[in-house]
C-alpha cells in the first residue's frame, strides 16, 4: 500500500547520498523562500565538490548492480514510485506552490505531469531492444545492444521542480544509469520529496543521489562533475548560458550531453485564424506557470487584417486574470521566482514602452500583493529593437508585432538564435504545411497551444540545445550502443 504524507513530511532538508540523508560535509545551509512573501521555508544542505564527490563515488558504485538488474524489476520500481508520486500529489503539489509560486491548481497538475513521465519510462525500460543487423559474410553474425551510459548527472531548473528532474531521473533509471542531481537553488525542496519517495518506492542505496547548492556552491560543486570521468552524461534544463559553460567544461572528459535551454517562441496568427482559439491557445501557452516556461511565446505576430480585433480580445481575457498568492484558490497567476526575474520584466516592459509600445493592459509590478508580483500584461506595437523580441522574458509579457505577409512572418519568428517551441493559428491547410516545414524549431504547435506530454519529444534546435526528453526516443540519451561482431560460425 501506499503512504500519503503530510507537507511536514515531505520536507527534507539534507542531501541525499547512498541512501542516507546527510548534512554537507561542511556543515553549511543556506535559506529556501516563498517567492510569495520572501519568509524562509527551510535550510537546506549548502554542498560543494565534496558533497559532489562523495554522490559521484557513491552511484558509481551502485552502477554495476543497477545496470544489471532486470529491466521488468527497474520497471516495478519506477511503477512503485509512480503510484507514491500520485498519491501524495496534493502534499508535493503545495510544495511546489510553496518554493515555486506556481498557484495549486497549476502545482498539482505539474505533479501529474512529472507523474506521467514517471509510468512512461517505467513502461519504456521493458523496451529496449537491439537489432541483428543482416549477415554481410558467411560465418560472422553481427548485431547492435544497447547500454545504459554510467553515472548520469542531471541538473534541473526551479520552473518546473518536480516534472524537469522526473523527466531526467526515471529514463536514466529506466536505461539503468545511476544518478548525481542538483536541483536549482530556489527550489530544492521538492526534488528531496521526489528523491524520498523513490527511495520508499526501492530504489537502492547509490542508484539515485541528490545535492543541494547555493548559486556560490554550484559552480564547484558541479565543476567536480564535470572533471569525473566516472560521469558519462550530462542532462541540464536551464539558460543557454549555463548550457553553453556545461558543454565547455565537460569536453575534457567527452560527456554525453543533453541540454534542453531557453526559448523564443514565435506565436504567429494568420488572418485566417480562428481568433477565439488563438486567444484561448495564447493563453494556455503564455500563461502557464505565469509565462515561466521554457516554451511560453515571448513573441506574438499578427497579420495586418486582425491585429486590433486580436489585441482587443487577447487584452479583455488578460486583464481577466487572477494575481494571487498560490493559496487563493481563485489564483491563475503567482509571484515570479525572485527579484531578479521580476525586475527583469519590469525591465523589459519599461524599455517596450519608452520605444513606442502601448500598454494594453498590466505594465506594472502589484506591491500590494508582495515584492515578486507582476500584472499581466498586453503590449501592442512592438517591434524587433526592443529588448523583449531578442530576450526571454519569463514573465506574464505578451508583446503583439504586427506583419503583412506569411513570408515576413516566417522571416521574423526564425530571427532569433534560440529554437525551442514555436506556434501559428490558420485555417488554410496548405499554409499549414509550408509554415509548418519552415519554422526553426524542435516543437510546432499548430492550432494548440498546450503541447506538454510525456508522449512527445521535447527538445530544441540552434541554441535552444540538443537530446529529447520523454517519448519513444527520451531514452536514446541514456544509452550507448554497443556493435558485436561474433566471427567463427562456420
Ligand atoms: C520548460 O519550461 O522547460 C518545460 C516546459 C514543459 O515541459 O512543457
């Protein structure tokens, strides 16, 4: 049976090293805080590379055994683990609201979604096949198997705490690769509770370790990965600054790596869109944990024939929204992550606004609600020299551009170095099929805005990085392909 436990429970403040929970070894915590308050939640492990070290030394061991375990026994573990994530979804989905911000509603739906990762790659593990490559020579048979890597590192961002690291740990367990993690600084809390319940689900002892670091100790404490040859892959969600660094460093040793980095999402509405579903597929999209997200469009065009009736709609639905803090069960928007994120958008909204936007709706921080809350906010006439149309937000921005024509619209949304999601509104199908082919990006929404599923491959092009998580083909970076050539058969 199953244990559901209280949000006191699943708190955890140590790191989690071979089994054990064990303070840093030196000693050091540091704060996690509701973004919603700035009040401290917990002191968590403040580890550097000797903490590093010891979760590397300890999975390295684990790897043999894990690696040879049967794939239906690591697929009864991961289905164990699923059942307890599901059943305490309401503790972590208020664990997330706590550390993230992300409103409950939202925070329960991230735990279901990491969830289903969780039973896809369970499912997944039982599927590993080879192939017997067809004889070539009289008296030799070859064929190709599949490995798992070794000792996988994964380093997950704060946006998503739970579904980044579910979607990291179960196909590199699925593979039977062991695990070194560190979760982001902001939001280690719920990672522990995930690592704490893959435990009681029986994961061994040194198969799935976990660090936390503060933004100071991260450097080191990932550099020790990044040097350890024992470490054979690198798996990061996270800025294609940091993205870049990890690829630098980790060529001394030649890691297998997979970086899943920012966006720049296009969001293109043709005038032969259905107005009504794109506002509500902008929404879906833009909105989603308050336009945290790696694919919430950050650059919206409309054609010329639509662009006041669409800003119109789009600015009603907006102003609509509930800011609330994440216990307000009305709340469609939290707080954004931390003052820097939020001035960031102030950033971005005040520069808009002094190069000609017009503020349709929002443009304004909401004091009145704590120090890290933003109105969404609608910006028309926005053009390619604000700092918006080549920089991320990741805020509840959406700045409408106007264009005339599909090819100017195809121009403008490849005109970034990132390629992540992308996303257009038409009814014509043969248009949907030239901009469909001619976007650059690993994801296309095409008349639909919510795109997550464990199912799908998810993964970028250019600079929005390389490797796909989830699906049939999520667990190809955790395995290596192993050519035997058997000779002597005749
Ligand atoms: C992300 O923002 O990196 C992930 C979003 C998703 O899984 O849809």
């Amino acid at each position: 049976m199953t244990k559901r436990y209280e949000l006191s429970e699943l708190i955890r403040n140590d790191n989690f090293i071979d089994g054990q929970w064990v303070a840093a070894a030196k000693g050091n915590r540091f704060d996690v805080t509701n973004p919603a308050t700035g009040e401290v939640i917990a002191q968590v492990a403040d580890s550097d590379a000797a903490d590093a070290h010891a979760a590397t030394d300890a999975a390295a061991r684990a790897f043999p055994t894990w690696r040879d375990t049967l794939p239906k026994d690591r697929a009864a573990v991961l289905h164990r683990w699923h059942a307890l994530i599901v059943e305490n979804a309401d503790g972590l989905g208020r664990l997330i609201s706590l550390e993230q911000g992300k409103p409950f509603s939202e925070g329960r739906g991230e735990v279901m979604y990491g969830a289903s990762y969780v039973a896809w790659f369970a499912d997944e593990a039982t599927r590993i096949y080879g192939d017997i490559i067809p004889q070539q020579q009289r008296g030799k048979r070859m064929s190709a198997v599949k490995e798992p890597v070794g000792v996988v590192a994964a380093i997950t961002p704060w946006n998503f705490p739970l579904a980044m690291i579910a979607r990291k740990i179960a196909p590199a367990l699925a593979a039977g690769c062991t695990v070194v993690g560190k979760p982001a600084e902001d939001t280690p809390l719920t990672a522990f509770a995930l690592v704490m319940l893959a435990h009681e689900a029986g994961v061994p002892a040194g198969v799935l370790n976990l660090i936390s670091a503060s933004r100071e100790n991260a450097v080191p404490a990932v550099a020790d990965w990044l040097a350890d040859s024992r470490v054979r892959k690198i798996t990061f969600t996270g800025s294609t600054r940091v993205g870049k660094y990890l690829a630098r460093e980790s060529a001394g040793t030649l890691k297998k790596l997979s970086l899943e980095l920012g966006g720049n999402a296009p969001f293109i509405v043709f005038d032969d869109a259905d107005l009504d579903a794109a506002v509500t597929g902008l929404l879906a999209a833009k909105f989603r944990n308050g336009g945290q997200t790696c694919v919430s469009p950050n650059r919206v065009y409309v054609q010329s024939g639509v662009y006041e009736r669409f800003a119109d709609m789009l600015a009603t639905r907006v102003a609509a929204l509930k800011v609330a803090p994440a216990t307000d069960p009305a709340a469609q928007i939290g707080p954004m992550i931390n003052a820097p994120a939020i001035d960031k958008i102030a950033r971005h909204v005040d520069d808009a606004a002094s190069r000609g936007a017009r503020v349709l709706t929002g443009g304004k921080r909401l004091p009145e609600l704590g120090p890290n809350y933003y109105a969404p906010t609608v910006l028309a006439d926005a053009t390619p020299e604000m700092q918006l149309s080549c920089d991320e937000t990741f805020g509840p921005i959406v700045p409408l551009f106007h264009f005339d024509d599909e090819a100017e619209a195809i121009l403008a949304a490849n005109d970034t170095l990132s390629g992540l999601a992308s996303y257009f509104y038409s009814q014509d199908m043969r248009r949907i099929d030239r901009v469909t082919r001619q976007l650059e990006a690993g994801i296309v929404g095409i008349n639909e805005g919510a795109l997550a599923s464990e199912a799908a491959p998810f993964g970028g092009v250019k600079e929005s990085g390389y490797g796909r998580e989830g699906s049939k083909y999520g667990l190809d970076d955790y395995l290596s392909i192993k050519y035997l050539c058997q000779g002597g058969l005749e």
